[in-house]
C-alpha cells in the first residue's frame, strides 16, 4: 500500500495512509508528539525576538523542515525585515540540514536575488505554487521545488512534474491530500501511486524518519 504525502499543512491527518508535515509558527509554538512538522516564522508574523527559540525549536527531532518563512509584499511589514528573517531561516537550514518551506507573494525577484547569494543543496519548497508556467520554469531553472494544492496553474504543474521537482499539499484547507492527489493526478493523467513514487523520490533529501 502506497502512502500519500502532504508536505504542508496546519492539520494534523486522519488517514492512517497520509505522512505529513505539520506547520507550526514559532510565536506560538506547539510541537507534536506524534507527527513530522516544521517551524518558521511566517513573514506575516515576523518577530526578530523569536529567532533564539526557533533554533532551540528547530533541533526537535520531530521537526523536519524550517519553515514556512519567505517574502510578502501585501503585508505591511516592511520586505527589508521579511528579507532578514528570511535569511536567518535560510541559514537555520543550512546548519541544520533540513529543508526550507518558502511562503512568497509578489516577491519573486527578490526571492531570486537571495537564491543567488544561498546557494544550497537544501531543498527549497515554494508551497502553494499557484504561478503561471512561465515563472515556475524560471523557479525550477534555480533549483527550487514546487509545492501545489488544489488550485495551480497546469503548465506550472506539468513544468514541476518534468523537472521532478513536485510536491503536494493541503496548507490550511480543510480538504485532504486525497483531493490534491486527485486533482494532480488528473492534470498529469497518472496514477495516485506513481505521484506517491515522485514525492518520495523527492524526499530522499529530507531527513531519514520520512523515508522510512
């Protein structure tokens, strides 16, 4: 039996076949007992004070990923902030090994500019792709991956798929991930367990517990 990944979501699962990562925001933390998650400040929320507790957060075995963190442009918390906290997450990652789950709206060129400055092996997760194909490919080019959810672009979908760089995700729908696999799987006209093989395929790169 194959199982279903969700790589993002603010609810912990009921289907016993669904491995997930929960997000939890650092200004609030609550960690777990018995799920994968990861941990960032959220551009909305962003808090320099709370960077001593993200790292002391982030090395809970449990935590998988760092994240979400990233770049809004229609909050008013001004981009040069968001930029640095950014960054710090950046370099969490980094020292941690553990990947990067990126919130961005409108901040693409400057998501490309710190690319440039960062380059890692760490997967960075774009969540909740919905851009054109165009502005995924030109992600893609710069080795990010592509999360998507019940909503996306199909030519950004298909680009993700091609590149085998795709994840799925629920974020905080109340939909499941079983709904996402459907929608995907539709688009790319392949089965539910082939898109399981490709995100766990993906996951090699995340740290081992995922992989078992």
């Amino acid at each position: 039996m194959f199982r279903y990944y969700d790589i993002h979501t603010h609810r912990a699962p009921i289907n016993p076949d669904v491995t997930a990562i929960v997000s939890v925001d650092a200004k609030n933390p609550v960690i777990p007992d018995h799920e994968y998650c990861s941990v960032g400040i959220h551009p909305w929320h962003t808090d320099a004070a709370k960077l001593a507790d993200l790292e002391e957060l982030a090395k809970h075995p449990n935590v998988v990923a760092i994240g979400e963190t990233g770049l809004d442009k229609l909050v008013s918390t001004p981009l040069e902030q968001q930029e640095e906290l950014f960054i710090a997450h950046i370099e969490l990652a980094e020292k941690l090994r553990k990947p990067l789950i990126i919130h961005c709206v409108k901040a693409w060129q400057e998501l490309i500019r710190i690319r440039k400055n960062h380059t890692s092996d760490i997967p960075w997760i774009i969540h909740g792709f919905r851009g054109n194909g165009e502005l995924a490919r030109q992600m893609l080019q710069f080795g990010l991956y592509l999360s998507f959810g019940l909503y996306f672009n199909s030519d950004a979908l298909c680009a993700a798929w091609d590149a085998h760089r795709l994840y799925a995700e629920t974020d905080d729908s109340n939909r499941s991930i079983v709904e996402v696999y459907r929608c995907i799987t539709s688009q790319l006209s392949i089965t539910h367990e082939a898109l399981s093989r490709e995100i766990l395929e993906n996951l090699q790169f995340w740290p081992n517990p995922l992989r078992m």
